[in-house]
C-alpha cells in the first residue's frame, strides 16, 4: 500500500516535470518566433501583361512657310512680331531702299566686268581652236611626207635585195667550167707515168753514152800504148766499143720513140682561176643580198619608228587642251548675277516692302532692324489651313510598345481623341530617345496647346507571371527571387527564404513574367517581409 502510494507520487511528480519541460518549450518557442522576419506569400498566376504609356507632348504647326528675299541686303523697319496672325496684305518688313539701289549698282558693275571678261575668254578660245586647227594639219602633212619617204626607203631596199638575187641566180644558171677531180687526178698518173718513163729512158741514155766513151777511150788508149791489132786485150776493148755502140743505138731509139708521142703537162690554173673568180663573185653576192636584207630591215623600222613618232605627234595634236571650264562658269556666273539682279530690281519696284504668301501666324523672325538679311527664311509663319501635328518624346523602355501604326489615347484640354501615331524615329538630339508624330484632324487642337498621350499594350499570356514586389536584382544587374521552403529544426519544422535566380521575360509597373522550369505554378513567392532576407533566412508567416 505505500508502495503504491509511493509510485503514485513519483508519477504526479513525473507528469509535473513534463508539464513544465512543455511549458518552457511554449515559451521559447514563442520567444523564437516572435524574433522572425514575418512574410507574405503568393504562387505564380499564368496572366498576359499589359504596358501602359503615358506621355505629354504639345500641338505645333503642321506646315510652315518661308518668307525669303534677296541676302545682303539691309533690313529698314520689322513690322511683324512672333505669334502675329497674318494675312496676304500684312507688311512684314521693308528693305533700306538706299542700300538696295547701292546692291544694284554694284551688281551692275560687276555683270559689265563679266560681260567682257567672257567676251575676251571667247576671243581667245577662238584663236586657240583656228592654232590648235593649223597644227593638226601641219601634223597631218608631216605624217603623209613621213610616210612616203619612209616608203621610199624601204621600196629601194627591197629593189636592191631584188637585184642582188636576181645577180645571184644568173651566176648559179652559168657555173665555171671546172674539169673533174677524178678526170684531173686521172691525167695526173698519166703524165706523172710517161714522166717517169722519160727520166728512166733519159737515165740510160746517158749512161749509155758514158759506158761507149769509156769504152772509145780504152780503144784509143790501148792504140796508143802500141797495141797490136790482134792483141786480145784491143780485141776485147773494140767488142766492148760496139757493144756500147749497139747499147747506145738501142737507148737513143727507145727515148726518141717515147718522146715522140710526148704526154703534155696538166695545167688547170685558169680553169681554178676561173672557178675562184665564180666563187668570190658569189661570194660577193651572197654578202649583198645579206647587206640588203639588212638595209630593208632596217629601212622598215627606221620606217615604223619615223611612223610612230610622227603619229604620235598628229594624236598630240588632236589631243583636246586642258580643261578650262572658267569660260562656261563665268557663263553660268553671269546668269546667276542677271538673275539677281532681276530680283533686286522687283524688290526696288515693289518699293522694297514685303508681304507673306498665304496667311497664317508667325512662328520665327530672322531679320533685325539695320542688320543685313541672313541667306535663308527672313521670317517662317505656320499655315492655319493645314492640319496641325501633335509632337512627342518617348523615352527607351516607352518605345517597346509604341511603334508606327498604334491606336492610342490623346487628352487636349477637356477633349479625348482616338488618335494614330503617324511618324516615330529616334531623336537626334539623343540617342536615348525617339520623337513621335500625330496628324491630328482637321479642327482638333491649337497651335501650343499642351495634351497627355496614352496607350495600352497587351502582351501574349504567360504561363508564370509573379507579383513585381517579389521581383530583387542584385549589384551584378541579376534577377532573384525568395521562394518559401520547409525544413527540419532544433525546434521542429521550419519554414525558410531560398534564394533562386530568375531570368525576366517582360515586365509591367505590377507584374514580371519568368522563364519557366525554375518555378512551378506550386511555388510559393515571398512578396513581402518585415525585415531584409537572405539565402536560407528562417522566416514565419504573417499574423
């Protein structure tokens, strides 16, 4: 029993304890939370975008009309005023008549000066086409006169070729007569063979007639030494006289007999005389058709070169002089100057008072009392019967969704307009931004008056467009957001900021559409805080 009372007291004192352990749990939670930043959140819509541009602008002239007159001259009186209504009969401004007569005087002057300048300029253009004329034909009968003769030249170096070959072919039709080599070499042995045959024969003749005066002489010596008529020795000396006797008689009948058909000379030196006078007369000519040739192709090209330059020198003098176009300015100089002069003098017959064209309200005055009338307008007016314009600038981001062509709003005072933008291009004036123009109807609007332009954009429908307050860039120039995430605690669960990037696709003044596949239609956006965020932040919801 007290046991269990024992237990009973430990339980109550146990389940005390967890009642206190989950009151402070309660209380640091509560410290906890109360510390959070306190969020909003809101998913992403699937919407189309609309752009809304608003922009003002003023209604000026729609055409303008100048008032021009003649620059230089000095202006008298400017009765006309910058905003002045006028008509046809309304004096703008009077020319100083005096400087005016001054102006047509010197233009006078100087339109005479002219005169005769073109005068003279003609003269001597003429004396320069009859010279330039006079040389063309001197070059004309310098080049014929070259001609002729250079073919002259050439015409007698080719008579005198002619003549050479002629000369040349009669000597090779009357060749010299020239005996054979072989016919000559022939009559050559046959001389050269009886020759010998005499030298041979005159050999033993002489020795023939030596051995019988040896032997005479022994005959006559032996009779003389006393020898008897039969001794055998004057025997012998007297057989030996007859044998040579005989020997003699023998030798002396062959050389008569060789020698009386004697074998003349062979003697062809006229014949090569004649042959070597053929030869160098040849020769000779063979060395004048060649000089000939030459001479002919040298008078050709003393021929093409005399042409070349006396054709040269006939196109140089048909080639035109070098431009001179002062005698045509001065022409056109002097017609301008007639021109303006023409006009002075109607200036000086309408008394020098000018009067607009149309009537209308001016809207510039260029000209000053005294001062001399600048090259341009003197005075521009706006015509009140053609339709006024509605001018505008439109800065960058506005363009977007404003184009040529677009239905817009146009607020003039109390009245609203439907109006279509008629012109848009970027100003010169800057880069940065463009000029817009509307032709307003006939009636609509005054010259001045200030208006609003409005116009509305629908963008195609995106599927993920979040709310633009949800919409962060950083100091890179990139787009984040911060999507609501669950995770674990030492508390428990929490909720907390994720930061993810985010690519914009347009955006308005409330809405910016993003690239989807980061988030889904399920994601919840924190679209406002109570304090600054960060990645991971712990965050609670708004109470």
């Amino acid at each position: 029993m007290e046991l269990w009372k024992k237990q009973k007291k430990i339980g109550i004192a146990f389940c005390i304890f967890l009642s206190l352990m989950f009151l402070c749990t309660l209380i640091s939670r509560a410290v906890y939370a109360s510390k959070l930043p306190q969020i909003t959140t809101k998913k992403p819509e699937r919407t189309a975008l609309m752009h809304r541009v608003e922009a003002e602008g003023i209604v000026q002239q729609g055409m303008e009309y100048a008032v021009n007159t003649l620059s230089g001259l000095r202006c008298r009186t400017v009765h006309a005023h910058v905003g002045d209504r006028i008509t046809t009969e309304t004096l703008l401004f009077e020319i100083d008549m005096e400087d005016l007569e001054e102006q047509i005087r010197d233009q006078e002057m100087t339109i005479q000066k002219l005169t005769l300048t073109i005068q003279e300029q003609e003269q001597n253009k003429n004396l320069a086409a009859g010279e330039k004329k006079t040389e063309q034909n001197r070059a004309k009968e310098d080049y014929d006169r070259a001609a002729e003769s250079a073919q002259d030249n050439v015409d007698r170096a080719k008579e005198d070729l002619k003549s050479a070959q002629d000369a040349l072919e009669n000597l090779k039709q009357s060749p010299a007569a020239a005996t054979p080599e072989e016919e000559r070499q022939k009559t050559w042995a046959e001389y050269n063979a009886w020759a010998a045959k005499e030298q041979e024969l005159q050999g033993n003749l002489k020795k023939a007639q030596a051995e019988k005066e040896n032997a005479d002489k022994k005959v006559k010596d032996l009779e003389a030494a006393g020898a008897s008529a039969d001794s055998k020795e004057l025997e012998e000396a007297k057989a030996s006289l007859e044998e040579a006797k005989k020997n003699l008689e023998k030798a002396e009948e062959e050389y008569n007999n060789h020698t009386s058909t004697p074998v003349s000379k062979p003697d062809y030196s006229s014949e090569d005389a004649e042959k070597a006078a053929w030869e160098e007369k040849k020769s000779s000519l063979e060395s004048s058709i060649g000089a000939a040739e030459r001479s002919l192709s040298d008078a050709r090209k003393s021929r093409d070169d005399t042409l070349l330059d006396a054709k040269r020198r006939l196109d140089d003098s048909g080639k035109a002089s070098a431009a001179d176009n002062s005698l045509a300015i001065n022409r056109l100089e002097l017609s301008v100057l007639k021109e303006k002069l023409e006009k002075y003098q109607e200036v000086l017959r309408t008394g020098g008072r000018i009067y607009p064209e149309s009537d209308g309200i001016v809207t510039r005055i260029q000209v000053s009392p005294g001062e001399r009338i600048p090259d341009g307008a003197a005075i521009v007016y706006a015509d009140l019967e053609s339709p006024l314009e509605f001018h505008l600038t439109l800065t960058k981001d506005q363009k977007k969704y404003v184009n040529q062509g677009d239905t817009a709003t146009l607020s003039l005072g109390k009245s609203k307009e439907s109006v279509t933008v008629d012109y848009v291009a970027a100003s010169e004036a800057s880069p940065e931004l463009f000029e817009a123009i509307i032709f307003l109807p006939q009636g609509v609007g005054t010259l001045g008056q200030s208006g609003l332009f409005t116009t509305e954009t629908q963008t195609d429908v995106f599927n993920c467009c979040i709310p633009l307050e949800a919409l962060y860039t950083d100091q890179n120039g990139r787009n984040y957001i911060y999507t609501l995430k669950e995770k674990s605690g030492i508390l428990g669960p929490e909720l907390a900021a994720e930061m993810v990037y985010v690519n914009v696709l347009d955006q308005n003044d409330k809405y910016a559409a993003i690239e989807e596949g980061v988030i889904d239609s399920e994601t919840e956006l924190i679209v406002s805080t109570t304090e600054p965020l960060s990645d991971r932040t712990i965050v609670r919801y708004k109470e």
